[in-house]
C-alpha cells in the first residue's frame, strides 16, 4: 500500500513538474506575442510618421504637386491594407492570447486539484496508520 501510494505520489508530482514547464512554456508564448503586438503597434506608428512628413514634403513641392498625390494615394493604400493586416494580426495574436491564458488558467486549476488530491490522500494515509 505504501509503495503503491509512493508510486501515486510520484506520478503526480511528475505530472505537476510537467504542467509547471507547460505553464513556462505557454507564459514565454504569451510574451513573445505581446513583443510582437507591440512591434506591429510601433510599425503603424512609424509608418504613420512617415506619412506625416511625406504630406509635409510634398506641400513644399509645388510643381511635383501631381506626383506627390499620386505617391501619397499609394501609400494610404498601403497603410490601410497595412491596417487592416495588423487588425488581423491582433485579432489573432488576441485570440492566442485568449487561449494560452484558458490554457493556463486549466493547468494551475489542474495543478491545484491534483496537491488538493495528494493532501487529501496523504491526510487519509495518514488516518489510516495512525488508527493501527
């Protein structure tokens, strides 16, 4: 009985190292998003910018006035594709987040249960000897 609660406890303490790492491996996920996200923030930032100061330029250039529109046109277009690439991307990286933070949140739960299951067996193990 002994051995085979030893083996019991073992096998949880195996299972809750492996949601440990799991936990480690889905919070590295999570942050590695979240630089992307904020990379992706920081490029519509920059390109905006850009924008700015291509409008800028091409107010001071009256007689490339045609070209400057035409080139501006262009780079709306790339930044409202730009835009809705990112609000796809966010969309995405958002819903992954979701996920690893259920994912997460289900394995501290499974870990809770599993010492809650261990202390409950060991308190009864514990009953047990102390009654022989």
């Amino acid at each position: 009985l002994k051995q085979a609660h030893y083996e019991e406890k073992l096998q949880f303490e195996v299972r809750i190292n492996e949601q440990r790492e799991q936990i480690k491996r889905l919070e590295s996920k999570l942050e590695q998003s979240q630089k992307e996200a904020s990379n992706e923030r920081q490029m519509v930032i920059t390109l905006q910018s850009t924008l700015e100061a291509h409008n800028a330029h091409v107010e001071t250039m009256s007689k490339q006035l045609d070209q400057a529109r035409q080139a501006r046109k262009q780079l709306e277009e790339r930044l409202e594709v730009f835009k809705v690439t990112m609000d796809e991307g966010k969309t995405a990286i958002e819903t992954e987040r979701s996920t690893w933070e259920e994912l997460i949140k289900e394995t501290r739960k499974e870990k809770d249960h599993a010492w809650r299951k261990m202390g409950e067996e060991e308190a009864g193990r514990l009953r047990a000897e102390s009654r022989y």
